[in-house]
C-alpha cells in the first residue's frame, strides 16, 4: 500500500484542458485509499480551480498567467489539494450571481485556505479531504 503520493499537473488555462484535467486527477485518485465520496469531491475541486483560473484571465483580457498547477498528495489520513494561479474566488468584479464555488468548496472539504500575495497576485488555493 502506498502511504504516500504526489500527482502534479500544470496545465495551459484553456477551456480545452478541463476535461484533461479531470481525467487525469480521476485517474490519479482512483488508486488512492480514498472514499468515493472524496474522489468525487477531489476531481470537482481541481477541475473548478482550472475553470476559475480560466474565468480570471478572460476577465483580464491579455494580461496575467497562462497557466494553472494543481498538485495533490496523499498520506495516510488526508488528501491535499493545493492550487496556484489567478483565481477568480479573488477577482471582486466578479458576476454577482455566479455560484460562489469557494462557498461550495468550503462545504465539501474538511479544511480549506486561500491565500494571496499582494506583491504578485498569485493566490494558493488549499483544499484538505479526509480519506
């Protein structure tokens, strides 16, 4: 059994690259000792750290990062998400009636963080599923 993985991924921030990623982290996370429950969550959350990455560019027109990093590990109590890039969850001239996917995505983790450096305006996502 393994105790302990990485999955890395990074990823041009293209529509395109969605269905990629969650392909590949569904791959990834079904060989891990995980509940299906928490699979299911996982390949949602990467895959709406992409999309808001994505959301945030166009918003930008031109400017900021053209790609996204999604890295996942996996020990023997929690599975870690952590996403860099621009996200949308920070832009404040965001569609108010969007979904709230940082609300969704508190709900369905047990842990979660987003941070952002001032200096470059790169926020890190960190989202904590027990197994």
């Amino acid at each position: 059994m393994v105790e302990w993985a990485v999955f890395t991924a990074t990823v041009p921030v293209r529509v395109e690259q969605l269905a990629l990623m969650r392909v590949r982290v569904r791959g990834w996370v079904a060989d891990s000792k995980i509940t299906d429950h928490a699979r299911h969550d996982v390949v949602w959350a990467a895959s709406e750290a992409v999309s808001s990455a994505i959301d945030h560019l166009r918003a930008r027109r031109g400017g900021g990062v053209a790609e996204a990093t999604v890295t996942l590990h996996v020990d023997a109590e929690v599975l870690v998400l952590t996403a860099r890039d621009h996200f949308a969850w920070t832009d404040p001239g965001r569609d108010p009636g969007s979904i709230d996917s940082l609300m969704v995505m508190r709900e369905m983790t047990d842990r979660m963080s987003l941070t952002t450096d001032p200096d470059t305006d790169v926020s890190t996502l960190i989202a904590v599923f027990l197994r």
